[in-house]
C-alpha cells in the first residue's frame, strides 16, 4: 500500500495511473482516487450554468452529479461503515418529498459550495479508510448491514462498489461535459 497516500487531502483534477503493482488495498484506493479525480477533470473550469445543464432527455447535470457523489461517500463510509446519523445536509432533507434532492437540489447550489460539499464527503472517507485499513484491512465488515441483503458488507466490497460507482458516473460526466462546452477525453 505504499504506492496510495492515504491521508485526507483536498483532490486536484491532476491524475496518475493508478499503480500497476501494489498490494490489493493499494489498487483498490490508487483506482478510487483515479476515479475520484477523473470527475474532477470533467468539472475543471465549470460555471454555475454549466453544472446546472441537463443533456435531455435525462435531467441529470454535472451539479447533481457531484453532489450525487458526496451522498454516496458519505453514506457508504459514514452510515453504512459506522452506522452513524447522516451528516448534514442529508440529515434534515425529507427524501420521502423528494428521493432525487441531491440531484435536483444541486441547481440552487453555487460551484463552491458542491465542490466544498464533497470535498469534505471525500475527506471523511479517506479518513474513515486509513482508520479501516489501520483497524485490521479488508476484511473487516460494515456495521449497518446492506438494505437489500441484510447482510454486512466487507471493506474490500465498499471499496469496488464505490469505484463501481465513480466509473458509471464518470461516463455520465463524459457525455454531459461535451454537451456543455465539447469538451471530450480523459
């Protein structure tokens, strides 16, 4: 694991290749931090308008998106892990009005604020895996059980499912990004 830093730490939209030779935890976080940063890259240099552009017939955008991301790391490594209380602001939201309001919400929001929002996500997360990882590795199993299979899940699951879920959204970001302004690749 000593190719992947893993102390909390604001991310930049530079990326690396995750490495090609580490041990299993080690790729696990060197592809979630590539993942991590690859949305970053599709968000560079967006204004308020762009983040709130949906590419029809879909109404998600690149806003909703981010702030889509920070519900996830929190959930799965705040409520899920620890079974902890959501954070704020998903503690106070009614998703029973509204099961999308990190999506469709994320339209009042400014650039900074969806940025701090999860940034802050990311950095609970890093921590709470370095905590983890330092606890007894991979192995180690959720507190809540999972909502579909009433079972706990691994460490090692959390992490592929997260990176799972940066690369679908990623793909997103890809076609939304080129919507917005044309802009395509990595």
């Amino acid at each position: 694991m000593d190719d992947v830093d893993l102390s909390p730490a604001r991310l930049t939209p530079e990326r690396d290749e995750p490495p090609h030779r580490s041990d299993e935890a080690g790729t696990l976080l060197g592809f979630l931090d590539f993942h991590r940063r690859t949305l970053l890259l599709k968000l560079d240099g967006l204004d308020a308008d762009a983040l709130r552009r949906p590419l029809p017939p879909s109404t998600m955008t690149l806003g909703g998106l981010m702030k889509h991301l920070a519900m996830v790391e929190d959930n799965w490594f705040g409520v899920v892990w620890h079974d902890a209380p959501h954070v704020e602001p998903w503690a106070s939201v009614d998703w029973k009005a509204d099961r999308d309001w990190e999506w469709t919400s994320a339209a009042d929001d400014s650039p900074e604020h969806l940025r701090s929002l999860w940034d802050d996500a990311v950095e609970r997360s890093q921590r709470t895996i370095a905590a983890a990882l330092a606890a007894g590795g991979l192995d180690q199993v959720s507190a809540r059980p999972h909502r579909l299979t009433g079972e706990p899940v691994s460490l090692r699951w959390i992490l592929v499912h997260m990176i799972e879920e940066y690369a679908r959204h990623n793909g997103h970001a890809d076609l939304l990004r080129e919507a917005v302004d044309g802009t395509t690749g990595e």
